[in-house]
C-alpha cells in the first residue's frame, strides 16, 4: 500500500516540481474532457469534490507514511502501535475516498475501474471491522499469564552449532 501510494505521489508531484525547477515547460491546459455521461449527477458531484479529495489523499499519505515508519521501531511502545494501526485504517478510508473521485469517471466501467473499485470496497470493509475492533475476534481470547520463560537449544557447543541439533 505504501509503495503505490509512494509512486502515485512522486508521479503527481514529480511534473509541477520540475516545472517549479526550470526543467520543463509548464503545459497549456484545456477544458477538462467532460465526456457523454450516463450519470451527469453524479459526475458533477464528484467533479465538485476535486479539491477536497486532492488534499485529503495528501494528508493521508503523509499520515500513513509516518505511521508505517513508526511500526518497526522498538523504542515505540506496543500500545501505541495498536492506536496506529487504527489510525492506518481512517487513512486508508481517505485514501479510498480520494480514489473514488478522482479516478476518471468513465474509467469506473473498464475492467480497470472494476478491479479498482473491487480492491477498494474489499479494503473499505477490513478497514471497518478494524476500526469496529472486529478483526480480531476479540470473545475468543482468553487471559494468559507468563509464569517462567526457558530458553531452549540457544546454548552454543564449541563447533559452532546449536545443542541438541
């Protein structure tokens, strides 16, 4: 998730940069194709919500890079880590909502669109029962208590090699 995410931001923002360095020509803009729609409702909905989907897609990348950053760190203590991976989830749900009106709307009936919008609603519904706390099947754990720790063929023989192997 983070990889595409990370190639989606660098090709969005790779262009302007090079153009804010000198690199390119700023391209000329036409009108937007609009295209016959089935659905004009829906399309100038989705049209209208351009700008707030382009800024929360970013700020959610941003938030799930930190986020992902901080996992692997054991300095960051293990509760905190359960609170990102609900944070992951909202980000993700931003993401989704960020895809859904961007992706060009005739593309939506193209086996592109298709698969897209299949991955998305298979992760919208992971994302919820995350953030429901049904994920884990929470009535089945029991309680457990740790009462000695052994440990057992870690003793190192003067070969080189692990006792008992």
């Amino acid at each position: 998730m983070l990889a595409t995410t990370s190639i989606h931001w660098i090709a969005a923002n790779g262009p302007k940069w090079a153009v804010t360095l000198g690199l390119f020509e700023p391209p000329t803009r036409g009108e937007r194709p609009g295209g016959a729609s089935d659905l004009p409702g829906v399309q100038e909905f989705l049209n209208g919500w351009r700008g707030t989907a382009e800024m929360l897609g970013e700020w959610a990348f941003y938030a799930m890079v930190v986020l992902i950053a901080l996992a692997p760190i054991k300095r960051f203590p293990y509760r905190y880590s359960v609170s990102t991976h609900t944070l992951i989830a909202v980000a993700y749900l931003a993401l989704v909502a960020h895809a859904a009106v961007l992706l060009d709307f005739a593309s939506w009936t193209r086996p592109l669109g298709i698969v897209v919008g299949m991955l998305m609603v298979g992760g919208v519904v992971s994302a919820v029962l995350a953030l429901l706390r049904q994920a884990s099947f929470r009535q089945d754990r029991g309680r457990a208590h740790v009462s000695r720790l052994a440990r057992h063929g870690s003793e190192r023989r003067p070969g080189g090699g692990l006792e008992g192997a």
